[in-house]
C-alpha cells in the first residue's frame, strides 16, 4: 500500500526500513533518509510512525525460538 503519495513510499518500503537493527529505534526522519527523500506535505508523517511501531514491536525470525 502507498503510505506517502509525495514520494511513492509504500509500507513494505517503510517496515524494511523499520527492522533494521542499525536503526533502532527507528525515527520518521531516517526512514525518508533511507529511501533518499524528504518529507514533503506531513501528511503520511502519523502513518508512518504507526508502521514503525508495528514493525518495531513484531519479534523477527532470529529471536522467535525454535
């Protein structure tokens, strides 16, 4: 789904971003910086902020045990 129609950024985009462990935690500023833009209108700033905090509260592959 596009989350910023400003710059074509859609969640997968963003939760990528988001799990990285070398942005932890992750704030809406690096996301844009990551993906090479700016924010433009806001906007999608409160969207992407939820997204990150989805994504930074799900357990990745590496500490789910078994």
């Amino acid at each position: 789904m596009i989350v910023c129609s400003c710059n074509i950024l859609s969640d997968q985009d963003i939760r990528a971003i988001a799990r990285d462990p070398s942005y932890v935690p992750p704030r809406v500023a690096e996301i844009y910086s990551r993906l090479g833009c700016n924010a433009e209108c806001g906007r999608c700033v409160r969207t992407i902020r939820e997204i990150i905090d989805e994504a930074t509260a799900l357990p990745t592959q590496e500490s789910v045990p078994g």
